[in-house]
C-alpha cells in the first residue's frame, strides 16, 4: 500500500489534501525504512505517547482478550499462525491494529469526525478530541491542534 502513497500526493495536494502516516515505531528506525524503500511521503513516528490508543488503533492484550476470547474458535487459522511465528498469543498480535482517520482544519481549528480502526472494525467518531498533541517526525513535530 505505500508503494502508491508518493504516487497520490500531486493529486492530493491539488486538492488541498496531504497524507500523513503514522506508526508506532521510533522515528530513526521509520525514517530508516522509508530510505531504504525510496518513499517520500511524511511518516510520523506515535512512540512514546497515547496516540494510537487514543485513535483506537492499540489495545492493550487484556481489551482484545475481552473481545477475541468468544470467536477464538472461529478465527481463521492463519490468526494463531501469525500469531505463534511473532511469538505472541492471538490476543498479544491483535493488540496493534491499522486504521485511518481524517482530519479537517478550519481555520486554526482541527478535528477529526471520524475514524476507521481494525481488528475491531467499523467507521466511527474519533473517541477522544485531539488537541495539543505533538509527534516526531523527520527533525519536526507535527502541528498540535489548538
């Protein structure tokens, strides 16, 4: 999927859009990779703080245990394979999702109406406002929200 990313920003930034990824691995190791992989695009680094959970993109092993635990019996096989060669439970590999999320600004004002996080699913309102939050990337942080 990042392959393309650099491929969208002209027609991104034509529409006064910008794509900004996000992950949980310390900035050195992210910028690192995207070096090697000869991407472009902005990747921010959310190590060290709540963001992702905020989002609703990590969840500690006991959230996912409450949830997973009833349909272990129905996940594919694959889950539990992943699972064993990251040397972790079903619930341990499930604590880290992906998910999008969009954010407006108007004027100085930011927000994000909504947001869409996996394994849990489903579109949904941002859970909790973002505001003052900052995050690394190359050398920078992020604008925090007002």
């Amino acid at each position: 999927m990042a392959d393309g990313f650099d491929g969208l920003m002209p027609h991104l930034r034509a529409r006064d859009v910008t794509l900004i990824c996000v992950s949980a691995a310390p900035i050195g190791k992210l910028l690192a990779y995207r070096e090697r992989m000869g991407w472009r695009f902005t990747w921010a680094s959310s190590s060290d703080s709540d963001f992702n959970a905020d989002m609703g993109f990590s969840s500690t092993p006991e959230q996912v245990r409450e949830w997973v635990t009833p349909m272990l019996g129905r996940l594919p096989p694959i889950a539990s394979r992943n699972a064993s060669e990251t040397g972790t439970d079903v619930a341990g590999y499930l604590t880290e999702g992906f998910g999008f999320s969009v954010f407006i600004r108007d004027g100085g004002a930011a927000g994000c109406p909504v947001t869409a996080a996996e394994p849990q699913g489903g579109v949904q309102r941002c859970p909790r406002a973002i505001r003052g939050m900052k995050h690394r990337t190359a050398g920078a942080e992020l604008p925090a929200s007002p």
